[in-house]
C-alpha cells in the first residue's frame, strides 16, 4: 500500500482578498486538487460549481485577477499543491 | 528599502532627506502625495479603509520600482503606502524619486504612479452616509499605465 501523500502536496492554499473576502465571508482555505494537479481555470471552475455567491462573483466576464504564489496568473498557469492561489478584484490603490 | 507598506503616517520632509542624503549627483527631486478626498463618485466619504495583500503587494512595488530605475535615467526612488482606517485629508502614498535632472524624475514619478495605480494589489473601501462601499477600478487608470507600454526605455512622458 502506497502511503498518502500529506496534505501539503495535494491541496492549495486559496485567499479571498477585499470585497471577494466579504462576499464569500472566508479570508483563505485550503482546496483539494485533483490528482496531477490543475489549472487556475480548473480552479475557477471548482469554485464557481458551489453555486451561489461562489457562482456570482466568479461568473466568467466578472473582473476577478488571480495570482499564484504572489505572481499575477492567467486562466492557464499551473497549480500544485503547497501553492498560494489568491483571488480579488481589479485594484484601486494610490 | 525602496518600497514601505505601513499604516503609520509619513513625513515627507524626512523622507525626502533620506532618499536623497549624502548624494552629491541628484540635482532634481521630484515626489507625488496621494490624499484622500472627502468626495467620491458624487458621495461625501467619511473614512476611508485600505487593505492590501501582505508579501504580494511588497513584490509588486519593488517589481515596479525597478522598472522605473530600468527605464528613467533616474538614481534613486522610494514608494510609502498606507493601509488601514484613513479620513478625509489623511496622506495615503508617497512617490520621491531623485536624478540628475527634472525631466527623468518627473517622468518616472508618473510612471510610477501610474503603474501601482494598476499593478500593486491595494484595495479602497469608503465609509459614506448610504455605508460602505468597495471603490471600482477606473478604466482611466489603465489608460494612463497602458501610455506608458508603447513608449521604449528613454522615452518623455506619454
């Protein structure tokens, strides 16, 4: 019997940041991914399949950035567990 | 450190002196102070609160800082942003950057805003007599850092 691998290698840290954050009322989880990893679309998708608010805020067309591991992601960018995954809304600083 | 996130405030006399202190070469300073304003989008805002995303948004100031120094014939910059609970008339951001000469210092100054007004990973939330509010991204915004990606390394202001 091969040993599970523990959960740092399999799941994804995913933060929540400014009115996403308030909408889904959570700041961060962790995410189960599929084995062999994922996508940030893949990941968009997972979410968006709650239904909901989840369904709402992350419908396609809606004005949500991604980044991963503190880089700026596009629809294609791998993920692998242990990764930080964030999603929040375009940014208004300055 | 080039770039600072903090929600104390910040004395740009001091920041000034220090950015530029002992370095004979800099014959201009130019800076940019962001303030809040007690009217957005038609509404009087009484606070306003700023978040930001620790670790991420630190990269993308020295990301654009460094661009900055790339492109400008510029010696030095310093980006200071606040976060937290601010009022009306409160600094929020602070831009200095030094160089031989006016030109390249105002120029990069610019782009500097213009590109954390974009890139860095802040987020303004207003308190107004209808509650709060998340503030939009303007579409003007990305025009005035989309100037800036068709002029080459050396170029005047868009």
């Amino acid at each position: 019997m091969r040993d599970a691998p523990p959960d740092s290698l399999t799941r994804l840290n995913v933060v929540y940041l400014a009115r996403l954050r308030e909408a889904f009322g959570v700041a961060a989880e962790p995410l189960q991914l599929p084995e062999g990893g994922s996508t940030v679309a893949q990941v968009l998708a997972q979410l968006r399949a709650r239904g909901g608010t989840w369904a709402a805020e992350l419908a396609p067309g809606r004005a949500v950035r991604v980044a991963v591991n503190h880089a700026m992601a596009t629809p294609a960018t791998p993920v692998r567990g242990g990764d930080e995954l964030a999603l929040f809304p375009p940014v208004t600083g300055g | 450190m080039p770039v600072r996130v903090q929600t104390a405030d910040f004395d740009v006399s001091h920041e000034i002196a220090a950015l530029r202190a002992g370095d004979a070469r800099v014959g201009a300073v130019a800076s940019f102070i962001g303030t809040v304003r007690d009217v957005n989008d038609a509404a009087a805002v009484s606070t306003m609160t700023l978040e930001h995303y620790p670790g991420m948004t630190e990269k993308a100031l020295e990301a654009i800082v460094s661009e900055a120094r790339a492109r400008f014939d510029v010696y030095d910059a310093l980006v200071v942003h606040r976060v937290g609970e601010l009022a009306p008339t409160d600094q929020i951001v602070l831009v200095v950057v030094t160089g031989a000469h006016r030109e390249a210092a105002f120029d990069a100054c610019r782009f500097l805003m213009d590109y954390l007004k974009t890139r860095a990973p802040f987020w303004k939330k207003e308190r107004t007599p209808d509650g709060t509010r998340w503030v939009e991204a303007r579409a003007s915004d990305d025009e005035a850092a989309a100037r800036w990606q068709a002029a080459g390394a050396g170029d005047t202001a868009p």
